[in-house]
C-alpha cells in the first residue's frame, strides 16, 4: 500500500506484513526503517548540493563530525585506520578513532580533489597540495597500487565503504 503516485524510478523500502500468504502485501515506509528497526545496512546515502566543495564541506543543513578525502595522492588508508604500516603500532597513526554522528566521504573527479581545491575560488588560500589537511580529518588513499591512472567512481564507492566498514561501525557515537 503507498499513498499517492511514485514516479517512475523511484527506490521505494516496503514492509512485508506476511511472506507466507498468496498474496504478498506489505506497506512503504521510511528508507531508514530496516536500519533504525532491525539494524541492518540498508544503503548508503548521497546528497546533492547546490554551490561548489566549499559549500559540501561547510555541510549546509548537515554538520559532518568527520570528514574523508580520497585520493591517490592519500596516506594508505591502513596506516591512517590501524597505525604505521610498517610497524603495526597504534600510536603512530590510526587516527580514525574520532567518535562521530555524521561521516562525509568525498571522492574527486578524474584528476582527483586536489584539482577541484586548485579550481574553487571558494579557497584561494588553499593549494590542492594542501587540501587534505586543511580540509579533512583524514586523507587516504583506499586504492593503494591501483594500477591504473583512475579508478572509476562507483568502483572508488565500493572499494572505500568496505575499507572503511569496521572503522566506521566502531566510532560511531550512536552505534548505529
């Protein structure tokens, strides 16, 4: 049962009243329901923003707690997540350990965030070689040896959240 006309297209999240019966029904509810109601990953979520990277990283109505860069360019993510490397010592990185609510991830275009920095006059004090500690609680790289000049988006997507899946259930504030 939906209440009024959905375009075509559209994800809808439906709740199964009975798996049993001939006729399966069930009702549309809020995209966050499986997650709130049975803690279960139900997709991420991508907002559109109106403006430029100034104005996704100032967060507009969302206040981000954390925010990642991607590059290739990145420290290993390993070494930012779990510590040196080399040396498996906590001590020596692993600063993603910061409790957060809301977690922003952003992915640059093909010649990566630091070209999108050099080209924003939203940050003329900026260089695109500076951005990731000016701009990020973490820069990382979460392709290390790609072996290609890019990789393309919705791979980077993929790749990033299961390199960051363990991290990210960890330090959330509310669990969830």
């Amino acid at each position: 049962v939906v209440p009024g006309k959905i375009p075509a297209g559209a994800r809808v999240t439906c709740e199964i009243e009975d798996y049993k019966a001939k006729q399966v029904r069930g009702k549309a509810v809020a995209s966050s329901a499986p997650r709130e109601t049975d803690g279960v990953y139900w997709g991420y979520m991508v907002r559109g923003v109106k403006g430029g990277l100034k104005d996704v990283l100032d967060g507009g109505q969302w206040q981000y707690d954390l925010k990642i860069g991607t590059s290739e360019r990145g420290e290993k993510v390993d070494a930012v997540l779990f510590g040196n490397a080399r040396t498996g010592d906590p001590a020596d990185g692993g600063r993603f350990s910061k409790p957060y609510k809301h977690l922003l991830i952003v992915f640059g275009g093909v010649n990566g965030i630091e070209q999108c920095v050099d080209d924003d006059e939203d940050f003329p004090h900026v260089s695109g070689d500076e951005c990731g500690a000016a701009l990020f609680d973490a820069f990382v790289n979460t392709v290390p040896l790609q072996g290609s000049r890019t990789v393309r988006t919705e791979e980077a997507v993929l790749l990033t959240l299961a390199k960051l899946r363990s991290a990210c259930i960890n330090n959330t504030k509310d669990g969830a």
